[in-house]
C-alpha cells in the first residue's frame, strides 16, 4: 500500500518506540538497521529525513545515536507516511482513462474507496505507542532479523505478480 521508503521509516521508528524512556536511550542507525533487517545507510537516510521533519533527535559522536524527539504517544503512522509519500487524492480506476467520475463508477470503486479509508483510519490513528507498549509492557520480542550478516542466501520475498505458465 506504500513505498519502502515509507515502510523502512516505520520500521526504523518502531524500534525507537520499543525501546523509548524519555530520551535516555539512543540506538546508532546500525542497531537500528540490524534489528530490522536493514541497510545501515539507508536506515541513516531515513533518520536524516525523520530528524529535518522534528520526529527523531540525533546525537553525534561517540555514545550518541538517535531517539525519538516527542512521546510515542504523540507520533502517528500519518506522521512519517506523509514525509515519504506523494498523496493523490484521485482513486486509480482500475479501467484507465478516468472512467470513475464519467457516468458510473467501474465495478470495484467502492471497494477501492473502502480500502483508502480504512488506511488513512489505520495511519491516523495508529500511534507508535504500540510498539513501547509490546516490547516493553507485553515483553513481545521479534523472534529474529529479517537479515543477519552470516546468512549470505538471498532470501525469498513474497510475490503478488501472476505466475508464469510451466509446462
């Protein structure tokens, strides 16, 4: 439903908000990027873009790192989404051509509305207080990294593309 910039940026936000307690704690971009699975230069792009925008600190030099700058209680999924993503507000009609607007809608623009809805509800609402409140109230820990530095094997991503056909 959106970028990876975009999914990258919450997930390094989520790890800051797991281990949030009022500023004290800093994780570097490489902690951040090996708990996630994550490119550290990436993860330190991503936090330059969060910094500029007000929603980590970050602290140079030995013993720094980055820490989120307000409450998870105060930070949204919509807060990071919008750095990283362009909104467009016209639905993509599945028919091209803007068909949805002339005449009848095409046969799944209600459901695409219902979907756009329930993630803009989801991006609003979501605070990155759930995360400080798994890991450090519910003790829910990731099981492991989605990459590790001995694990060379390219790692098989999900597809959603029609197969093509074997014979």
């Amino acid at each position: 439903m959106y970028g990876r910039a975009t999914q990258n940026a919450i997930a390094a936000m989520s790890r800051l908000a797991e281990v949030y307690d009022g500023g004290t704690t800093l994780l570097s971009a490489a902690e951040i990027a090996e708990s996630r699975g994550l490119q550290k230069p990436f993860v330190a792009k991503l936090l330059s873009t969060l910094s500029t925008a007000g929603l980590v600190n970050g602290t140079r030099g030995p013993g720094g790192g980055f820490t989120l700058a307000r409450d998870p209680r105060k930070i949204t999924l919509q807060d990071v989404f919008v750095l990283f993503e362009r909104e467009d507000e016209s639905l993509a009609c599945p028919f091209g051509g803007g068909v949805c607007g002339v005449g009848d809608p095409c046969p799944l623009h209600d459901k695409l509305v219902n979907v756009k809805k329930t993630m803009d509800e989801l991006l609003l609402m979501t605070k990155f207080e759930v995360f400080r409140v798994a890991y450090q109230d519910d003790e829910r820990r990731p099981t492991k990294s989605r990459r590790t530095k001995t694990k060379k094997k390219k790692r098989s991503r999900d597809s959603y593309r029609a197969t093509r056909g074997r014979s």
